[in-house]
C-alpha cells in the first residue's frame, strides 16, 4: 500500500475513535454526583428541557463497574423537563433529579420473575392528587374522603399506560402540597406525558423483572448537558 494511504486510513480511525490507545468514555452512572447508593439504577435522558422524548437506560453495578443492562425510547412531559425542586402542579412538566422507586402497581398481573412489591390497580384504586387532602400523592383504596375525585387520578381509567409502571418518588416522602403528584415510569402512549416517564409495555416489563428491590435501584432524571445535566444528580 503506498504511504500516503496508510496515512488516510491511520487519519480515519482517529476520527472514528478506534485509534489505538484512545480513551473509552465512562458509563453514564460513573459520571454522576449521585447515584443513590444502590447497585442499580435506571437513567432517563432527554436531550434539552424543551424535549419530550429520549431515552430510559437502565445499569447494574458489577465488580465496581457501571455495566448497561438494556435501554429503550422514553417519553416525557408534553412540556419538557424542569428542575424537580422548582416544579409545579399541572404543568405537564417531568422533574429532573435523583429519585427512590418505593413500590411497583399494574392493571395488569406483575410480569413473572417481577421481585418488587406489586399492587394490582382495582376499580376503587386512586391516586390522591388533592392539594388539601392528607393523602396527597398517595395510592388511596377507596378514595379519601377529604380527596375530591375531581383531583385525583382514577388509575383503573387509564388502561394500556398503567398496565405495568413503577412509582417514582419524586416529592413523596414529605410531599410539599402544589409540586406535583403522581410521576411514574409507566407504559407509554401515542403522545407525550403530563409529567411521567414512559416507555413501551415490552421495556416496562424488562425493567420490572430486571429490578431487585434488594439492590436498591433508583431513578435518575435530567438532560444532556445544561442546568437540568444528569451528571448533577
């Protein structure tokens, strides 16, 4: 081979990063401030704040290694992303952050191998979502009487989305009333969210038997870079 195209090849790796040497670039989990203690963790990435779509990538801790265990296309609010400690209530917005997954519910049966605790959504299943009640953001079975209806979601009404999804406990373990309430990682729909992350029932069930509570995953939420950057989580 003549000189100047082993020069044109040696040029070609450099640009496509396989030169030899070249530095392979940490796990996402590896880069960022937190990552909940846990040696599982799920990511959702959205491109900027403005997005309502990405990707929800979920990692198992082996060996002191982030290592990815499977990934799919995500959802996100219909209004883009926002920083978690400056959401509001009903604007349709995902909160970013680094958030725990108490407890898992469906419509659907857990899928098998599922080890998370399960709740079966029934026709008196809600979510209480009423900024004067004392169930707020809580699974009410029935619905609270200090919980107005007209407040709250009815979960066994939303069908395919809610027939596998994980709580997110963003705003849950003491609820600051007009944040927002019930974000979850559910089965996605032909649109974007009112504040949830979503992805295809297939996925969802890959999450939900891939999940070992023993492990304590988390859930991380943010964008590629900016103010709402997931490494800050």
């Amino acid at each position: 081979m003549r000189p100047g195209v082993v020069a044109l090849a040696s040029a070609s790796l450099l640009v496509l990063g396989a030169a030899p040497g070249a530095k392979t670039p940490e796990p996402l989990p590896a880069r960022m401030a937190d990552t909940g203690g846990g040696t599982q963790l799920i990511t959702a990435v959205a491109p900027g704040k403005g997005s309502t779509s990405g990707t929800v990538t979920w990692w198992d801790r082996v060996g002191g290694t982030w290592v990815k265990a499977g990934s799919a296309p995500a959802r996100f609010g219909a209004k883009g992303l926002v920083e978690g400690t400056r959401r509001n209530q009903g604007t349709n917005t995902t909160p970013t952050g680094l958030y725990g997954l108490p407890y898992a519910f469906g419509i659907k049966a857990a899928p098998p191998g599922t080890a998370y605790k399960y709740r079966r959504v029934h026709q008196d299943s809600w979510w209480c979502q009423d900024n004067d009640s004392r169930a707020y953001n809580r699974w009410s079975e029935p619905l609270a009487r200090d919980c107005r209806a007209a407040e709250s979601e009815h979960l066994v009404s939303y069908g395919a989305l809610y027939a596998h999804a994980l709580v997110i406990a963003f705003n849950y373990e003491r609820p600051v009333k007009g944040r927002g309430a019930g974000i979850f990682l559910h089965v996605k729909g032909r649109t974007a969210t009112a504040g949830c992350v979503s992805v295809s029932e297939a996925a969802m069930k890959r999450i939900l038997k891939w999940a070992d509570p023993g492990r304590k995953p988390h859930i991380a939420i943010g964008t590629t870079g900016g103010a709402t950057a997931i490494t800050r989580y």
